[in-house]
C-alpha cells in the first residue's frame, strides 16, 4: 500500500509506464480513506471516525490526499495503459462481518490495526497536526476500543486497478 507514500502519483505512473517494457503491465492495491460505515451512523463523538477524519487532514496538508487510491484507474489510463481493469473490496475493521472470509480478513485487520496504530498515527498527529505525544496516546487508547466494538460496522474500500502498456 502507498497511501501517503506519492505526492505525485500521476507522475509515478509516467515514469512507471516509460519504464515497462512494451506489453508490460502494472498493478496497483491501496486502502482509500475515510471509513465508512455500513449500519447507520458513527456513534456520537466516535474516535475512530475522528481519527480517520484527522488522518485525511494531515495527509491533505501533506499534499497526499489518503483518498488517492480512487483516482488510480483514470491516472493510469492518462499515463497511456490500455486495459485498465478497477475492482473495488471492502475491508472490515473487525469480526462484525456475517460473510466467513470478511470476518476472517476483519480478524486480521482488527490486529493489524491495533497493533499498528501508533506507528502509523505519531507522526502525523505530532509533527503534522501538532499533538502532544501523550495526547496521541490518550486518543489512540480510544480509537483501539472503538474498533474493538462489533457493534459498529465500520470498513474501508480498497482499489485493485491494473492496467497494460500497448505492445
């Protein structure tokens, strides 16, 4: 995943395409911000959506949109691939999905999450948004409850695009 990764993902796609041999193709999977909510709306003063919320901010300010990923099929098309294919999945943040495989994918996500949330989180809430370390710390213990909670149906979408360079 490259969210936050590009500032200039038309560019990327220039380069990438001047670079691939002639019949060469190129594949792209990102998550796309904000998350969404499949059942109604977020609870009141929801963590999780603030944080996903901040999150969007700070990589706007970055001049990294976290919603990149849905430009992705037409970046393509305008850097000259042919063939270009966008297929959209959600991502489950916990086990609150009926469908086996989702539930199984929120499992991971849930840990992926939980686990990783300060990593992915400290930079861009202290040097970006100007939070305290231990105001970041005190929120992100909020936002880890928050997704624990099968009650809310939260997820993102992820984009699959590839695409062909014209033999």
């Amino acid at each position: 995943m490259m969210i936050g990764s590009v500032a200039d993902f038309p560019r990327l796609y220039r380069q990438c395409f001047d670079n691939l041999s002639n019949g060469g193709w190129i594949e792209t999977l990102d998550i796309s911000f904000p998350i969404l909510l499949n059942n109604g709306e977020f609870p009141e003063n929801s963590a999780f959506k603030k944080w996903s919320d901040l999150f969007m901010e700070g990589c706007e300010k970055l001049g990294r949109p976290a919603n990149s990923a849905e430009l992705y099929k037409s970046q393509l098309e305008a850097a000259g691939f042919v063939d270009v294919v966008e297929t959209k999945y959600i991502w489950p943040s916990n086990r609150w999905p009926k469908d086996r495989k989702l539930k199984e994918l929120g499992m991971w996500q849930l840990e992926n999450v939980t686990s990783g949330l300060e990593g992915f989180s400290m930079a861009m809430f202290t040097r970006v948004l100007g939070w305290t370390k231990p105001e970041v710390d005190v929120f992100l213990a909020d936002v880890r409850k928050e997704t624990k909670d099968t009650k809310i149906h939260v997820y993102w979408n992820i984009f699959v695009v590839y695409g062909r360079k014209p033999v």
